[in-house]
C-alpha cells in the first residue's frame, strides 16, 4: 500500500502515520499495520480495511463481488468533499500571481 494518500492521523498524538505493511485477507479486506511518524510517540496499531458499498458501478465488474451501491447522501457527501479540495481555476491564477 506505499504511496497511499490516504492520510491517517494518530489517535494518541495526531501526528501523521503510515501503513507499514497490509496483509490481503479477500477482494474486500485486507489487515493493515500502521505506524505513527512521530519519533517522540512511536504508536504502531493494527486493523482493517474494509469495502463496504459502491461509490459508482465498475465497467468491469467482478461476478463474484456484491457490494451494494451507497445511499445517495453518502455519494453526494463524498463528492462534495473532494470538490472541496480543487482549486478554482481562478484561484489558481490568484496564487500565481
């Protein structure tokens, strides 16, 4: 899972952690190792990862994966977060300049 951003927070200091290392268990859960960065905290914990519902229908979808679809309130908070994190063009020309 290196590369990932997904952005994990320490519960105990709220520093930055990483996944160190994943374990697959089956097409919708792997276990997950993960590790604060804080050198003066140095918490490590294990968990899951899990798929739970669809955001959108796969062009290819798996026969043997049935998901169902998340609620439309679900899917709409979603994107109204990641609208949020794009600059508006003219933004992006405001920083710029």
């Amino acid at each position: 899972m290196s590369g990932s951003t997904y952005k994990l927070r320490c519960p105990d200091c709220k520093g930055p952690m990483r996944v160190r290392n994943s374990v697959y268990m089956h097409d919708l859960m792997r276990n997950v190792y993960v590790e604060c960065q804080n050198i003066n905290c140095g918490a490590a914990f294990g968990g899951h990862m899990e798929f739970t519902c669809r955001m959108s229908p796969s062009a290819e979808p798996n026969p043997n994966i049935d998901l169902p679809m998340a609620d439309s309130a679900m899917r709409k908070a979603a994107a109204q977060k990641e609208a949020e994190k794009q600059m508006d063009i003219d933004e992006l020309l405001e920083t710029s300049n």
